[in-house]
C-alpha cells in the first residue's frame, strides 16, 4: 500500500480542481452575452437537424435506462420489505445497483451535449459544454467513488461474515 498517501491527495484534489475549473468556465460564460449572425448554408442546417436528432436520441436513451433503474431498484426495495428472509445489506445493493446505472445516464447525457456542440460551435457554446461536462463529470466522480466505497464494505462484510 505504498500509494496510499498519493491516492487519498489525488481524491482529494481532483474535486477541487473540477470545481475550480467549473466556475471559471462560468464566470467566462457570464461575461460572453454577445451573439452574431452567421450565414449557415443548406448542408450545415442538414447536418445540425440530424445532429439534433440524434443528440435527442442521447437523452432519451439516458431518460430509458434512469427511469429502467429507477423502476428495476423500487421493485427490488419493495421485494425486500416484503421478503420473509430480510437481507441486511439490500438496500445497499439496490443504492450501488443504482449508481452504476446514473453513471451510465450521465455519459449519455454527456454524449448529447457533445453532439449538440459538435456542428459549428461558437465560444460560447464550447463554454456551455466546457461547463456541462466538468459539472457532469464531477457528479460522475463523486458517484464512482461512492460505490467503489459500497463495494469495498460490502466485501469486508462478507469477508468478516465468512470467518465467523
């Protein structure tokens, strides 16, 4: 364990460099309000329509498997409360459960934003998804590091359930 020390300052400032990095995003973001005409020709307005279908397309798969989780973990918390053999750690499968798939969402929501600035983006709009996506991938962070911590008490449980 001889990165130990490393790891938890990395952890450490990894959030707050994201942080940092969003709010300067933003606070360019306020100053820039300006916006120009630019001639668009008929290949470019094609490609933004389809862009936009299908970064539509990324949200509506990001809302599919939320709402799939959302549904598949309330089932399960309901089949546990009613369960005669209660498990003591169910509700922390079913919280790790829906972590993995809310990391999967945010990277499809992520994918859209991506699609959306993809066609002739301005500054502003590189700004926006500069923000989106540090905003996105702190929120990612911080849920990774959750269930990697769920997943390590839930084998030291075991683990110290077996020795017994």
């Amino acid at each position: 364990m001889k990165h130990e020390p490393r790891e938890s300052l990395l952890n450490l400032l990894l959030p707050i460099f994201l942080i940092l990095g969003l709010v300067l995003l933003l606070s360019l973001n306020a100053g820039q309000n300006t916006q120009t005409a630019v001639a668009i020709s008929p290949l470019e307005e094609w490609l933004k329509v389809i862009v936009g279908y299908l970064a539509a397309g990324a949200e509506i798969a990001a809302a599919v498997v939320i709402g799939g989780a959302i549904v598949r973990g309330l089932l399960s918390y309901v089949r546990q409360l009613f369960a005669r053999r209660q498990q003591v750690d169910a509700t922390e499968v079913i919280r790790l459960q829906l972590g993995r798939v809310l990391a999967l969402g945010l990277e499809f929501t992520v994918a859209s934003d991506i699609l959306r600035t993809a066609v002739a983006p301005t500054r502003q709009d590189i700004l926006n998804l500069g923000a989106i996506v540090l905003l996105r991938t702190l929120l990612n962070y911080f849920l990774e590091r959750e269930i990697r911590q769920g997943q390590q008490s839930r084998l030291q449980q075991n683990s110290v359930g077996t020795e017994e």
